[in-house]
C-alpha cells in the first residue's frame, strides 16, 4: 500500500463537504424548513388576498429592502474571505478584519430594518391591521432574530480568529459560524423578492 503524503491528507480534510461541523447542517436544515413553512403560508393567504397584498406591498419601503439585500451580501462575501484568509492563507488577522466588515454589514441591515420597523408601527400598522401586515411583521421579524445572533456567531468567531484559534485544518468552528451567516442571507434572499417585490 502506497503511503499518502502528509500534504495530501491535509489537503484532503480541508476538502471536506459540508464545511464545518455536521450538526450546524442539521439545525440550518430546521431553520430552512421552519422559513419554508412561513413562505408557504404566506403564499397561500396571498392567492386567497391578491388585491389586499398588492395594495399592501405598495406601502412597503423596497428601496429599504434593496439596501438590505446589498449588505447581507455583502456582510456573505465579507465572512467567505474571512474564511479564505484563515483556512488557505493562514493568516488569522485578515481574517479577523473581513469578520468586521460582515459584522459591520449586519448591523447595518439591523439598522435599516429598525427604521423600517419604526415608520411602520408610528403608521399604526401591526399584527392585527390585515392578513399582510401580519405575515410582513412575523416574517421580517423572525428574520430579523436570525440576523442577531448570526452577529452573536460572528462577534465570537472574530475574538476567537483574532486570538488565532483557527487555521489551515482547524477550523470547523469558523466554517460552521460563516454556513449559518449564509443562511441567514440565503433567507433573506427569498423573502425580499417574495414579501418587498412580488406583485
């Protein structure tokens, strides 16, 4: 038997699919599955209301949503170099510095929703005005939950990656932490077009 050279098999586990460990995977699927039972709700009540939510969603601020959108994704690039810097070139600074800027687009995001939020219930609009409100509210909202302790995650993986707790080959936590990022920005990337759009 040919023996493997200590490179390939370092190579060979940081290939492993999915990054990260094997139980964040099990809880990103709940929470899909959790979302998708939202949207499908939603979907529902919209064909039985067409008119109600076309006339509410007119209401709804999508240049809001739109910059939202932008730095969710941007906050995702931000956490994929992060994790580049630390697991391919070992530099842990770096990575702690992209860790930033993702920090930083998420708190913007929270931002711009809490604006959103404050028009909205100065408006007297809440839960029980109509059917779309009400799915905009507990939607957004839920989202908006994610959103937070994705930045919980990411606050403790940039001390942890600025302490270089992470490297080439050890480094399952930060790719657990950055697969939920993604999740979060993966959600939002179907509920913008759905909620905000969707006509």
């Amino acid at each position: 038997m040919i023996p493997v050279p200590s490179d390939a098999a370092s190579d060979s586990e940081a290939s492993v699919y999915p990054p990260g460990d094997l139980a964040i995977w099990f809880f990103i699927l709940a929470e899909l599955l959790a979302f998708a039972v939202f949207f499908l709700a939603y979907a529902f009540a919209r064909a039985r209301h067409v008119e109600l939510f076309n006339a509410m969603q007119a209401q709804v601020d999508r240049n809001a949503g739109a910059a939202n959108t932008v730095l969710l994704i941007s906050g995702s690039w931000c956490v994929a170099r992060a994790v580049a810097a630390v697991t391919v070139a070992g530099d842990s600074q770096r990575g702690a510095r992209w860790l930033a800027g993702g920090i930083f687009c998420g708190l913007g995001f929270l931002g711009v929703k809490g604006f959103e939020y404050a028009a909205k219930f100065g408006a007297g609009i809440t839960l029980s005005t109509n059917t779309f409100w009400m799915f905009y509210l507990s939607l957004t909202f839920f989202h908006f939950m994610h959103v937070i302790l994705g930045l919980v995650i990411l606050a403790v993986l940039w001390v942890q990656t600025r302490a270089g707790h992470y490297g080439p080959g050890r480094a399952d936590g930060l790719e657990s932490g950055a697969s939920y990022w993604h999740m979060v920005d993966l959600v939002w990337i179907v509920l913008f077009p759905l909620v905000y759009v969707m006509r």
